[in-house]
C-alpha cells in the first residue's frame, strides 16, 4: 500500500510525502512509484489509540459488543481501542480475561487491549493473570468493581506492578454517599479527595497512577504533584456542561463523574498542557437504559472530530491532539509499535479533512447505543479514511472492510 502526497509532521514539522506500508507496518517514507491512494488534501495523524472504551462484551452487547464497538472506534479515527473491565461478568479473575479475550479475537475489527479490573480481594487472580494495566474504581459506578477502602487500595498499589498504569476512577466512595445524603448531587469534591488519596497512596508506594477522566483543572493539578502521576482527560468535561447541556439532555447528561458548571468547563482547557491523554471514555448504553438512569456517553465516533473543531476555532493545536490521542497512549499502555508515522511503526493511519464540516447524528454511527450527547452539532473536522496495518477500512468516512483486530495489550 502507498499512501500517496499524504500532508503529516514528522520530526515536528508539516511535510508532504508518500508513506509507503508493506506487510503492515511502515517500511518507508518518501517518494514512491505505483499505484497508490491519494490523501491529497487530506491530513494523516497516526492511527488514533483510545485508551478508555467500554465495549460491554460480554454481558451487555445489547447496548454494544466487540464488533459494533471496534467499526465505531475506526469510523471514529481509532485503529486501536483499550476496553475497560466492568462488563459482566467482570474482567477480574483469570477465567473472565480469558474468556474476553477469545471474544475479542473473533469479533474485533481494530487492534485492542484488555485492562484488567481490581477488586477488594483478587490479589491471587491479578498476580496469575498478570496484565498490563488494572483499573480500580474508588466510586460506584456502572458495574460493582468497587475497591473504597485504604486497605485494599493500598494492596493494589504496592502489589501491582509499580511500572505498568493502574488506572484509577477517582472519586471517592464516602464523599459521594454523604453528597446523596444531602441530596447535592455529585459535587466536584468527591473527585478532588479521591484524586488526593489517590495521589498520596501512589506517592508512598512510589508507583505510577494514571488518572481516568479528571474533570476539573484544580484535579489535574492535585493529581500532577506526583511525579509518577498520568492523567487522562475525557472530552465531555471539555465540550459539555451542567448549565449549557444537563437540561438539553435531561437523563441523557447522567455520566460519571458529573458534568461539571461551565465555569469548570472552561477552566480545564487551561490545564491541557498538563494532561497526558484523551479518553473517549466511550460508555454506550441504548436510549432506553438513559431512561432508566444509566450513566455514560458514547465517544468513538465524535471525540476526534470535537478536537478537530476546536483545532479550527483556534482552541488547540494539532500536535497537542497527536500526542495525547496516539503518542502517549502508546507510550503509556506500552504499545510499541503504535502512536507515530514512521518507519517500522504499524500502518495505523488516519486521514482527516481539516476543513469538511458535517452534522452529527447519531443515525449514521456504527455504535449500537444510538445516541449521541452533540446530536445536531456541527463540527468542523472530518475523518475520511482510515488505514489499520496497511488496510483501507474506512473510505468516505465510513467503513468499508473488515481485518481481524490483534491484541497489543
Ligand atoms: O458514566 C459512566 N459510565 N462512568 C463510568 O465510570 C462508567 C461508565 C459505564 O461503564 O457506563
Ligand atoms: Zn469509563
């Protein structure tokens, strides 16, 4: 495959060249004769990795699995998803990674990688699994991987691999039942003492600790006082808030943590030097479910082209989006041969119009939830073709072929 006249940086600055990809992965970058795809006036970022999806398989596929999960992750930009624990039954023993991971196999159609998920006393499973990543969650959420006392928390921390990313859900469990209690909802302060804890426990366990979907600046900056500390911004913290979007959606704006005033809102784009990563944080669930109170939001197939969006407002540059949406991802999760445009790097790559604005709805997404929180918003930004190892599989912004996913966590 020869990706023709594609426009990308490389070395840190824009170029225009051929990216030649033979048996998958990236063999040169140049000038090259024969036939070829032309990305004429497009733009390649590398193959997008979303390092927070939950695909619900097994247990939930009604909502999403596997397939409908990794066809909306490439239409999205996505070449590699890493999918989160709490599906039922839950990725906290031996047997159940097992058992997700021949689920994945047959039904992937990106690259993906399975984190694993903490409990109060799987300790024995963890060490016998030996995963690459583990999430805990200090909070009740979706699922009951619930881990909210200091002692097993600090187990996990000194007993996990004090290199690999424990990925941690800060928001503390004490803090928001007393919030219930006094019908205040989720105030913003159950994340900011879980992410304290959170931090100190890392700090004394000298561990690296990467924070999922931090929602405020003043979180970012609590959690970044540890040297070892990863953070990960989800965009519905950055696009939507209580004031501007909670009564538009109604039940629909019920995620966890909560959206956050605008005010908070606009804050956080001041912390984005600091985060490391983006998280689609995707968390389908059908309208249906929404009605019953389910709390989550479907991300693959709009968070790049939010930040495309915001590349054209003037809101964030490009190699922000490259480095926290593929580089770093990369880097963090241990993913080799992923994150970049180069050589010997797998062919994972995205060509996105900078300039096409399109109107989002949920009608034309691969995701089986349908809905989406930005119906109806216009985005400037599109993805139009995506590569994964050398394979054309989205064309004209949707996908038109199949490969089998391979595991890379
Ligand atoms: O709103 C949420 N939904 N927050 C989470 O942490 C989990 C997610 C889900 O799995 O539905
Ligand atoms: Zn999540």
């Amino acid at each position: 495959m020869i990706i023709k006249n594609a426009k990308f940086y490389l070395g840190g600055k824009v170029v225009i060249k051929d990216i030649l990809i033979e048996k998958g992965k990236i063999t040169g970058i140049g000038k090259f004769k024969g036939e070829g795809i032309d990305a004429n006036g497009l733009f390649a970022l590398p193959g997008l990795i979303d390092p927070h999806v939950h695909l619900r398989d097994p247990g939930l596929t009604y909502k999403e699995d596997f397939h409908s999960g990794t066809r909306a992750a490439l239409a999205g930009g996505f070449t590699t998803v890493l999918d989160m624990p709490n599906t039922t039954p839950p990725t906290t023993t031996v047997k159940s990674f097992k058992q997700k991971q021949v689920i994945a196999k047959k039904k992937a159609v990106c690259d993906y990688g399975l984190h694993f998920g903490a409990t109060k006393n799987n300790f024995n499973e963890v060490k016998k699994a030996k995963p690459n990543s583990m999430k805990l969650c200090m909070g009740k959420t979706t699922g009951n991987l619930l881990v909210d006392d200091v002692y097993s928390i600090l187990k996990h921390f000194s007993s996990f691999p004090k290199e690999k990313p424990l990925i941690v859900h800060a928001e503390d469990a004490e803090t928001l039942e007393a919030i219930e209690k006094m019908k205040k909802g989720r105030a913003e302060i159950a994340e900011k003492i879980a992410v304290e804890k959170a931090r100190l426990l890392a700090e004394q366990t000298d561990r690296v600790v990467y924070f999922a979907h931090t929602t405020t600046f003043e979180a970012v900056h609590l959690a970044k006082i540890w040297k070892k500390s990863l953070v990960e911004v989800a965009p519905h913290y950055l696009f939507l808030s209580r004031e501007k979007d909670g009564k538009r959606l109604g039940k629909f704006s019920k995620v966890y943590p909560p959206l956050r005033s605008e005010a908070e809102r606009r804050e956080l784009w001041g912390a984005l030097y600091f985060v490391d990563s983006v998280g689609s944080d995707h968390a389908p669930h059908t309208s249906q479910d929404k009605k019953k109170s389910s709390a989550g939001f479907p991300g693959l197939e709009t968070t790049l082209a939010l930040f495309l969006n915001a590349y054209n407002e003037g809101k964030i540059e490009l190699p922000w989006i490259i480095n926290r949406m593929a580089e770093n991802p990369a880097k963090i999760f241990g993913l080799n041969s992923k994150g970049r445009i180069g050589k010997g790097y797998d062919g994972d790559i995205t060509l996105v119009d900078l300039k096409e604005g399109w109107k989002v709805s949920a009608d034309d997404f691969e995701s089986k939830c349908g809905w989406t929180p930005y119906e109806g918003f216009t985005l400037k930004g599109r993805v139009k073709k995506v590569f994964l190892r050398g394979n054309l599989v989205v064309d004209d912004s949707k996908v038109v072929k199949e490969v089998k996913g391979k595991r890379v966590l």
